[in-house]
C-alpha cells in the first residue's frame, strides 16, 4: 500500500513542498505547491519566516497529517571538504569530529553535522554539513506544536548526495510498439 509524504524546502525566498506517494513498485508526484516568502519576513530571520510561511502551507493544503521531510535553506548551514589519509569510509566516520574541530566559528557540541565521504584513489574526502543546534530545536518545536510529524530535517547538498550515491534502478524494456520513453527522475525538492 502506498503511503505519501510532504517535502518542505524551506527556502529563503520561496517555500516549496511536494506531496509524494510511495509504493513498493513506484514513487508519484501528486502535486506541487510554491509560495513565496515575504521580503520583510526573510530579512528579519530567513529560516523562522520560511518555517512559519511552510506550516501555513501544510495546514492550507491539508498536509499537515502526513510524515514531512524538511530541507533547510543554504544559509542555515555550514559546508567543509575535510580531507584524510585513508579512503575508508568507517574510519572517515570516526575521525569527522577531529578533523572538523576549529573548522566552524562555533564549537562542535553547539552544531548538528552528518558527512557524505567519497574517495579519490587511496585518500579520501568527506562533505560535510552543519547547522547551528538550536534551528535544529526550533524547527523540530514548531512541527511539535503544530503536531505535524517531522520525520528528517537535512540540507540540499546532502540529500542530493544521498541520492546520487544510491544505485539508480534499472530501466524496464519496453516492447517497441510501446511509443513510453524509459526515463530515471532525479527530483530535487530544494
């Protein structure tokens, strides 16, 4: 049975959210809704206005009971290459912390990161992303005292990343009466 789910781009001009149902056998854009963000709201504090702007959004569309995943604007995060000596990705996960330590104008403990590691011959590299704790928390209040279920906050650059580094599924023959174009869809929500 398939199930839906809202993507919510908290973007810092326009706030975009897609409602997606998924199934076993296919994934389906339902529909698509962009409004824009006010230019008084966005100056004062680009991710509480596009937050306040998406929850209204969700309530209008009636959304708001559907499992939401939010992407937060660019400028609420941080973006570091952090390079290592070795490829592997479990010890690039155990070492992130030390080499982002002083990277970030806040200390680590005050920020939520995750990385996306990629290797380059016998070295390797890591995307990482970090945004400050506390938007964190504020977003993760407003979905609560809305009671909107918040089921992943991220970043476009992660996301996309987590996507392209996922197998892309394997075009199904089609009989060649058949006038259908197999096609792969990338769908960046951000």
């Amino acid at each position: 049975m398939a199930q839906k789910y809202v993507g919510l781009d908290l973007g810092t001009h326009e706030v975009k959210a897609v409602l997606v149902s998924a199934g076993l056998r296919a994934t389906q854009v339902l529909e698509v809704a962009v409004e824009p963000v006010s230019a008084r709201a966005a100056s004062d504090d680009g991710v509480s206005a596009a937050l306040e702007q998406g929850l209204a959004l969700l309530r209008r569309r009636g959304w708001n009971h559907y499992r939401v995943g939010v992407v937060l604007p660019g400028s609420a995060a941080s973006f570091r290459v952090l390079k290592f000596p070795f490829a592997d990705a479990r010890r690039i996960a155990q070492a992130i912390a030390f080499e982002a330590e002083g990277q970030f104008p806040v200390p680590l403990e005050e920020l939520e990161y995750d990385h996306i590691p990629f290797a380059t011959g016998s070295t390797g590299q890591a995307l990482m992303v970090a945004v400050r704790r506390d938007t964190i928390d504020k977003i993760t209040r407003a979905f609560k005292a809305a009671s909107v279920d918040l089921k992943l906050i991220t970043v476009d650059a992660i996301a996309i990343t987590q996507v392209l580094d996922s197998a892309i599924p394997e075009l199904v023959k089609t009989e060649p009466t058949d006038n259908r174009m197999p096609a792969v869809l990338l769908l960046d929500i951000g």
